[in-house]
C-alpha cells in the first residue's frame, strides 16, 4: 500500500513509460507527415474524436471503479480479521481457565492460551502466504511446532486446516471441562467461524479475477482512441499537438493501468492491500494481550510502501 503523499515520476514511468515513448515517437510521426509531407488527408473530425473520448473516459472510471472496489473489499477483510483475532485473543484469555478443583498450575494456563494464540498467528501467516507468496514453512516455524509444520507438508489449504486443528483443541479443551459450554459455543467456535469466512472472501477475490473482457475491451478502446487523437488535433494546433497529444496519452494509459494494477489486491504490488504490516500489528497486539513484553517492532514503510 502506498502511504507517501507525493508519488515520484519514475513509478509513472515504471507502470506504463514505455507506451509514452511510442506515443511521443507516433505523434511525431502523425505530425511530420501532416505539416511537412502535406499529408493532409490523414485527418478526423475533432467533434467524433472527441464524443469517443469522452466515452472512453466513462468506461475507464467504470472499470476503475470496480476495481477499487475488489481492493476495498480486501482491505475490509482484513480489517475484520484484526478485530476478529482481537476479540478471539480475549476470548482465549477469559474463558479458557483450568477447571474448578484441579491442581492445574498457572503456567500450564498460560503456556496453553499461548499455544492457541501462536496457532492463530500461523493462520494468518498461511493465509498471507497463500494469497501472495506462496508457502513456506520458515515463516510459521516459530508459531507452531515442528509435528505441525510436518503434517502441513501434505495439506493443499493450509490456513483452513490450521483453522481446523484450532477447532479440533478447542473441543479436547471443552470436553475436559476447560471452558463453559456458552463461551464454547457462542464464542470461541463462533470466532473460529469468522476467520473461515473472512478466508472465503479473500479466496473468492484471489480466485475470481474482474471479468477480463472489461480489462481487455477497455485496453483495445483506449489504444484505438490514442491512436486516432493525433489526426484530429494536428489540423488544429500544428506542431503543438504533440505535448497535448503526449499528456492525453499519458493520463489515458496512466488511469488504465492503475485500473489493472489495482484490480488484485493480493499480488505483492505497492499498491496492494499491506498483508505483511497488517499481521505482525495483529501479533503486537495479541502479543501484548498475553502480557509479553519483548514484541517485534511494527513495520515501517520501505520507499513510501507498506506490504
């Protein structure tokens, strides 16, 4: 995600530059011929042109529009599952206690409610992983155990299976009298039923791309309409057509490829939702909600991005 106010030049140049090459090449091209060669027959009516761009422009904010709203959604998901892992982290704390009678040390309780939540953190990790990156186990190692990390090895989903053993504790720890049977029900499996949807949501926007005829038909549209600009401005405005004609087609190219960019959320670009600082804020807190001291620092945005 980027957070600076102020986006250097160069990204511009790096997302789409070398489209602006060719067009400062092509409107020179159109130029040349038209006021040097006398080629005056290689020109459009202004009045179309113009009713095509200002097509070409609604259609453009249509698709951006729908892909900002696949970023929002995401960055939504993942907001829920900050508050999510919040509540179920207090959960974990209050109502799982040793029961009544037994001779459970408070070690024990705690070395438990760490286990459930580092569980929780492994989770989260899988599921970042498997949205961006793609697996590795290094990154959980220090969540979970090493019998756990094995069995993962052979699993496709891990963040659901992790989900599952979270579920799979927690009815050992009800059976054995660990926790009441409203706070099993209504709360903790009921947490657990929230991160499985927020990871539905997050698969179905990873799986389920923006209906790629959109991206395509509007990339053939603009193209078209950049390439007939220049005829119609050149019998206008000479040989100042080409730094308005090389400023339209950046803005036009620009505002398209900011759609695509934009569209998947979860791909690692800068302009992604910060999966990276959005878990370890959620490990800071849940950390400091079991009383530990020695956190990780939060992470700090790298050339004005956050991951």
């Amino acid at each position: 995600m980027i957070v600076r106010r102020r986006l250097p030049f160069k990204w511009f140049l790096q997302i789409d530059g070398w489209a602006v090459l060719f067009y400062t090449i092509y409107g020179y091209g159109v130029c040349l011929l038209h006021l040097e060669f006398f080629f005056e027959k290689l020109a459009f009516p202004f009045t179309g042109i113009s009713i095509f761009g200002t097509a070409i422009a609604i259609l453009l904010a249509f698709r951006n529009n729908s892909a900002y709203e696949r970023y929002w959604e995401a960055r939504t998901v993942w907001g829920d599952l900050t508050n999510f892992s919040r509540n179920f982290a207090s959960q974990v704390l209050v109502y799982i206690q040793a029961p009544p009678g037994s001779e459970v040390q408070s070690e024990q309780v705690e070395a438990l409610h760490r286990e459930l939540i580092y569980r929780h953190f492994a989770f989260l990790q899988a599921l970042r992983l498997q949205l961006r990156e793609g697996y590795a186990s290094n990154v959980l190692s220090s969540f979970i155990t090493n019998a756990e990390l094995d069995r993962l090895d052979s699993v496709v989903n891990r963040a659901t299976q992790l989900n599952h053993w979270q579920a799979k504790r927690l009815q050992e720890l009800f059976d054995a009298g660990w926790i009441a049977p409203r706070a099993y029900v209504l709360g903790l499996m009921d947490s657990l039923k929230e991160f499985y949807v927020a990871q539905g949501k997050c698969e179905r926007i990873k799986h389920t791309p923006l209906p790629r005829r959109y991206g395509f038909f509007t990339k053939v549209f603009v193209w078209v309409f950049l390439l007939l600009l220049p005829f119609s401005l050149v019998q206008h405005l000479g040989w100042e057509t080409l730094p308005i004609y090389v400023m339209l087609a950046f803005m036009f190219t620009v505002m398209e490829r900011v759609g695509c960019r934009t569209e998947d959320p979860f791909d690692g670009k800068n302009e992604d939702v910060p999966m990276n600082t959005i878990c370890r804020n959620i490990e800071i807190d849940l950390r400091q909600q079991l009383g530990e001291t020695s956190v990780p620092p939060r992470l700090e945005p790298i050339d004005g991005v956050l991951m």
